[in-house]
C-alpha cells in the first residue's frame, strides 16, 4: 500500500479501541464527522465541475445570446449550491443553539441520549 500522508484505511484508523459507551461513541462520532467531510467535498468538486462546463459553454456559445445566458445561468446556480451546502453548516449550528442541542457535536448528542452505563 502506497504512503499518502496521514490518511489511514478507515478499518484501522476508526476502529473503536474498546466496546464500551465512550469508545463506541468515540467511533461513531469520528465516521459522522467522515460523512459530512466526503459531502462536503463532493459538493464542491461537483461545483469545479459544473463551473467549467458553464465556462466552456460560454466559450463556445460564439456570441449566441441563448447560450451565454444558459452558461451564466449554470454558473450562476452553481454558485448558489455551494453556497447552500457551506452555510448550512451554519444554520444547522444555529438552530441547534436556538434549540439548545448540541447538533454539531455529535458524540455529546450521543451521550446525552444513551443511558448512564448502557453498552451497545
């Protein structure tokens, strides 16, 4: 296997070291935060995508007046959705706070909903 860094095989880099309440918790919340991290950077490579698409469309549109506003229009709703993902990040925390749960810390979410001395 070739060494690319500080990246580790999810096998044996989340892996909970034992069992118990806290080491599952521990685990589930490092794959949730994974979840949200490979969203995120979908998202953002489909928007590289899409922003060369509508720039290539604009390219090509050889002064059409149709397909330069389709392309500014992709480009235009491009942007848009990137902005949506990154800022509902924020909205998510704040609505957690205007709730008073800790959303975006998943393991004390956990924690606060498994009883005392229970294990998975």
């Amino acid at each position: 296997m070739a060494d690319i860094g500080s990246i580790q095989p999810i096998v044996e880099a989340r892996a909970p070291e034992t069992m118990d309440s806290a080491g599952f918790i521990a685990s589930l919340e490092l794959y949730i935060g994974d979840i949200i991290g490979i969203i995120t950077t979908l998202a953002a490579l489909f928007f590289i995508v899409y922003a060369f698409l509508a720039a290539y469309q604009m390219v090509t549109a050889g002064g059409d007046s149709g397909k330069v506003t389709k392309a500014k229009d992709r480009l235009t709703w491009g942007v848009l959705g990137l902005v949506l993902i990154v800022a509902t990040y924020s909205i998510i925390g704040l609505i957690g706070s205007l709730v008073g749960i800790s959303i975006l810390n998943p393991g004390e979410l956990i924690q606060s909903i498994v009883p005392k001395g229970a294990t998975p």
